[in-house]
C-alpha cells in the first residue's frame, strides 16, 4: 500500500487506497486475480489479513512518471442560509489534514459573511432582503485535488465546476453544499 486518505461524508467514512498492484496485461487491458481491471470495476484486496473491497477509481502505469497525490486549486465556494453561529466558527486559516497529518486537504484562505438573501413578493414583483435569522458566508478555500480523465476531483470523488456542491468536512464542522462560484 502506497497511501490511504479518508473523507467523512456525514456520518460515513470513505477509504481511499493508493495500491502497487502485481497484473497481467494482454490487448483487452489490464487483469488482476483473472479478473479485468478496469476504472468502476469492483475489487478484492487483502490488507494486514484485512479483507477490502472497494472500486477502482483510477489506474496508472507505473512505467510512467505520473505524479501521484494531488495538487492544490484555489476555490470560491458559497453557503447558503447558515445560522449566525455557524458563520461564526468558520475562522480564517482553519485547515483539514490528511491521514498521517503530513498533507493540508483543506484551507480557508478568506471569509466574506453577510444576510442571507430572500426573495419577497411585493405588489411590483420580487424584491431582495436580507434575513437577519440566517447568513450566506462566501470562502475562499484552498483545497488538495486530483485530475482524471479531464476532470478536476476533490475527495477522489467529487467534480470541481462552477455550481456544483461539495461535502468537505473540517475538524470542527463540516461545509455541506458549499457550492463552488469558481475556480482558479
């Protein structure tokens, strides 16, 4: 085993895996214990007598000099509707470490709190408010991710785009549906 990184995603915890793999490679692919090894295909591993399964997330050659364990991208993300408290822990320079507590995953670079806005109907149509119950809190993270196939991936499983949503959990508290303004 290469190295292991894990990621709470509610009350659940994710395993990720970087395996050397001993396989056998003919013109259809790549084969592990008979089977084909292919990305999405399910595998059998046996760790320190510990039986893992899992999905193959990606394959790599090691014939080939690719870097492996990510690099890191500077994220605009937006929260919606967060209580006051909330808003309040979220402190600049927070950051989320990896197993082994040698790599940041995770760190907040900026913060930017204000009403959350509503939108209230008014005899000439709609009209913006701030709702002094909740607050939008904008980040600027900075976060360890992967490329695959084209696409850049936080957590080895969730797409970076403008407008998707990311589950990326701190130490002290957890930015779910943190959705992402951009990305540099």
């Amino acid at each position: 085993m290469l190295e292991i990184q894990s990621y709470e995603e509610g009350p659940n915890k994710i395993a990720v895996f970087t395996v050397k793999l001993t396989v056998s490679r003919n013109s259809m692919g790549y084969r592990y214990k008979q089977k084909p090894l292919e990305i999405g295909s399910t595998i059998d591993l046996l760790l320190n007598n510990t039986r893992v399964g899992g999905n193959v997330m990606d394959i790599r050659d090691s014939n080939k000099q690719e870097v492996v364990g990510g690099k890191h991208k500077k994220l605009k993300v937006r929260l919606y509707k967060r209580r006051p408290w909330f808003a309040k822990k979220i402190k600049v320079g927070d950051k989320k470490f990896g197993v082994g507590g040698d790599r940041v995953q995770v760190e907040v670079l900026a913060k930017k709190v204000g009403l959350s806005e509503e939108s209230v109907p008014t005899a000439r149509g709609l009209m913006l408010t701030g709702n002094p119950m909740y607050r939008d809190i904008e980040l600027e993270l900075k976060l360890l991710v992967s490329d695959r196939g084209g696409v850049t991936y936080f957590a080895n499983y969730q797409p970076i785009k403008v407008g998707n949503k990311l589950y990326i959990p701190m130490e002290d508290y957890n930015l779910y549906e943190a959705e992402v303004m951009g990305v540099e």
